[in-house]
C-alpha cells in the first residue's frame, strides 16, 4: 500500500512540475519583450557598427540597430578579401586586407535582413553569414 501511495505521489509531482514549466515558457514567449542589445556607438547622430571579416564568419555575426536610425558598417579584414551582400538592405560592399569599407544605410523598417559574404573566400564561404536585425 505504501509503495503505492509513493508512486502517486511521485507522479503527481512529475506532473505539476511539467505543468509549471510550460506555463512559466508560455509566459515568456507571449511576452516578447526581450531586448537585444544594440550593436556599435553612435556618433553624431549615426550608429557605427564596425565588422571583421574573416574566413569564415564575421564578427559580430548579428548587428543590432533600432528602426528610424542611420546606421554605417565599417568592414574591415582579417586575412583576405571579403565582402557584405545585404540585397534587402541595397548594401554590397568589399574590402581588401589593410583597408576599410564603409555602407550606409537607413533602418527605416523593422525585421531581420540576411547578409552573407559576397566574394568568394575558400572552402567555408558558403558558411560566412550574418543577420542585421531592426528593432
């Protein structure tokens, strides 16, 4: 009889758990509040996000600005040649070990808009992709 009311016990406890957590996830996903933390500086009115190139990523990978901000990307190289292709954001920029390239752009809409590289880097190229994300 004791193991029983044990095993009752026990799985009734398994359960309410299960409910907590689910509700406690529901709660947190409704909420959308969630802020990330805005990328780069701004300077004079301008948010300046300065990225490395690499083979094969880019740091930082995400950049973050908030909607209805002018926003400057200066690329800069690690070890070859690399681009930023952000067709939606009309951003195709290049640079050359030692130097900088710099895009321009208005965040005038909310989203996420890809990049990847866009000059062809060796093996992992495929793999050098990026998020701008608008908030």
């Amino acid at each position: 009889m004791n193991l029983k009311i044990i095993i009752v016990l026990l799985l009734s406890t398994i359960l309410l758990s299960a409910c907590y957590h689910n509700e406690v996830d529901a709660k947190k996903e409704s909420s959308g509040t969630e802020t990330l933390q805005l990328s780069g500086n701004v300077i004079d009115g301008v948010r300046v996000v300065e990225v490395e190139a690499y083979k094969f990523g880019f740091s930082p990978e995400n950049i973050v600005v908030q909607q209805g901000e002018k926003v400057k990307i200066v690329l800069t190289t690690r070890d070859v040649t690399h681009g930023i292709l952000a067709s939606d954001l009309n951003i195709n920029m290049k640079v050359v070990p030692g130097q900088k390239s710099i895009a321009e752009f208005f965040a005038d809409s909310k989203g996420n808009f890809p990049f990847r590289c866009n000059v062809y880097c060796g093996s992992g190229h495929s793999k050098m992709k990026g998020l701008i994300i608008v908030e």
